[in-house]
C-alpha cells in the first residue's frame, strides 16, 4: 500500500486524503490542531472543516510533521496560502530530495507577490520536485464521489502521468498540462472574481449582470497569467473557467457567500469574525492589487472589487467599472 502525505486538514485536503485512501493509500494527514488529531482518530470524521462523512482507516491523522511526511514520496500540500510559508518552514527539515510537493494551495502571497510554487523554492536552497493540482473541485462534492475533473500541472510530465495514475478511479479524472503558472494563476484569481459575483448578488443584482462580470472577470485572469509568465489559453480549461464556473455559480462557495454579505452592506470585520478566517479570495484581491500597482496593470474589476473591501466604496463602483471596462473595447 502506498504511503503519503496530506499537509492540512481543512475541507480540501480532508477530501484529497479520502479520495487517496479511496485509491488504496495510506494517507497521513498533518493537523496544526491537535484537537482534530483526537477527534478525527475518535470518531473517524472532520466535523471541523469537512463535516458528515465518515473518514477511512486508511486515513491517520497526526500533529507531526515529522511523522506526517516520514516514508512518503507524496506530499499533498492544502495550507492556506497566508499560512504556506510558515508550515513549509517547519517542514523543511523534514523534507527528503526525492519527495514531491503537490500544491493544493490557491493564492498569491501579500508582498512578495508570490504563487504557491514559488514560495516552495523561495524556501529551499534546491528546486524541489513539484506538480500543482487544480480545478472546479468543491471538497464535499469529492468527498461524496460526485465525478469530477481537475488540471495536473508540472514541468515534468512524467511526474504529471505518475500522480495521475494514483489519483484516476471512477469518479475522478486529472487532465495534464504544462503550465505550472497559469494553472495557479487561475486557480487563485476566480476567489476574487466570486467575491465580485456574491457582492452583485447581495447587491440584488441578477444573472445577466452575473454573466457580465465572470466574462469579463476571466479577460483580467488571463492578463494577471501572462504577468506571470502563464498561458492565458490554460484560463480556458478547468483551472480557468471551470474553477471560475464553480466557484463564483455554485451553492457551496465560501467566497460566493462572503461577497453576498458584503454586497449587502455587511463589514467586512463582523463577517471575518463570524467565519474565524479569512477567505482566500480576500487575501488574494489584496495581493492583486499590489500586482497592478507594480506592474501598473489595468484592471478595474479586481480594483474595483478591492475598493469596495477596503477604501469604502459602494456597489455602484463596481457597476462603473464594467461599464468603462466595456467601453474600452
């Protein structure tokens, strides 16, 4: 039996390790808790972050890093961009030449502007191996064995067919490519675009203002991708439009949810309260504008959408900025 590691016990890695113990693997999956350590091995579900199904045998959580990555060649990692860094530090040490990192991670770092694969060889005095995993995925859906499809992104393809191999069954499918940046790129930038759809929803607006804004919002994925040095053709695949699809129209999205508030007028600190964390899409809508700034990038819808959170504009600023953003056309 195959041994690995999921870094991360949120909802997504949660469902990563059942679909690998689905698979036949023995998962060891890291908790920065160690609470959740007890309650998962007691009870055999997540019922923090991924809650209502009951977790395999094959899934053993632990608290040690050391322990999680300990005779494994597989390294799922699904930390939260904001806390990526930190973990991987602490990791290091543990970290064997010929293991490889599979980012899970969807984000862009405040500051250093960096994506999930690049903070990993920020890290490391040797580019480790590495392979991104990316799509319209929601955790429940694979945690339920609903079919789903997702991007593999490597620059070794060989390394893609292998991962691949371990994760294709019935009802889940991994398509391969080899644009590592714009797989990421995408994956990150849709949380924003979501916000801007929930925000347009609160706000009582409807599908074809809806449609109008994803449009548009996939043109400024693509040119943050080429900024980057990604594909801006990947942005039409499942880590692009797929992911945006999911994300921003469908009934389980966290940052659908939060823009709903927040077009409705809801402060941003009262909904982070109530959630205990902060959304990845509200990270990343900070980063992008620091890219914007840097590079100085037009982009009115993700600017637009970073106004409204942070310097008190209303929704009609958003409504401003699709209409300009047509004109330019």
């Amino acid at each position: 039996m195959k041994k690995v590691c999921v870094m991360g016990d949120g909802a997504w890695g949660t469902a990563v390790a059942t679909l690998l113990a689905h698979n036949n693997c023995q998962v060891n999956l890291w908790c920065h808790d160690a609470a959740n350590v007890q309650a998962i091995a007691r009870s055999r579900k997540n019922e923090r972050y991924l809650p209502g199904y009951t977790l395999s045998e094959r899934i053993v959580p632990t608290g040690s890093l050391e322990d999680a990555m300990r005779d494994t060649r597989w390294i799922f990692q699904a930390i939260p961009v904001q806390y990526l860094r930190s973990v991987t530090l602490d990791a290091a040490p543990c970290f064997k030449q010929d293991q490889v990192w599979v980012v899970l991670s969807k984000g862009i770092e405040k500051d250093t502007l960096l994506l999930p694969t690049q903070i990993i060889d920020d890290i490391f005095a040797t580019t480790p191996q590495k392979v991104v995993l990316a799509g319209p995925s929601f955790a429940a859906d694979v945690a339920n064995k609903q079919v789903t499809g997702v991007s593999i992104a490597a620059t070794d393809l060989a390394l893609a067919h292998e991962l691949q191999t371990m994760l294709n069954n019935e009802y889940f499918t991994a398509f391969i490519n080899d644009d590592v940046l714009g797989v990421q790129v995408g994956g990150a930038v849709k949380n924003v675009i979501t916000l801007g759809v929930g925000m347009l929803e609160g706000a009582g607006y409807t599908d074809n203002t809806k449609a109008f804004l994803v449009t548009r919002g996939l043109h400024e994925i693509a040119l943050i991708a080429k900024i980057f040095g990604g594909k801006p053709e990947t942005l039409y695949g499942l880590s692009g439009i797929g992911d945006l699809m999911l994300t921003a129209l469908g009934k389980l999205s966290r940052n659908l949810a939060v823009g709903k508030r927040l077009g409705k007028g809801d402060s941003l600190k009262i909904i982070l309260d109530e959630l205990g964390h902060v959304p990845e899409g509200i990270n990343t809508v900070q980063s992008i504008q620091q890219l914007a700034d840097k590079h100085h990038l037009q982009l009115p819808i993700c600017s637009a959408i970073y106004d409204i959170i942070f310097t008190g504009k209303k929704i009609d600023h958003l409504i401003t900025a699709l209409m300009q953003d047509a004109a330019a056309e």
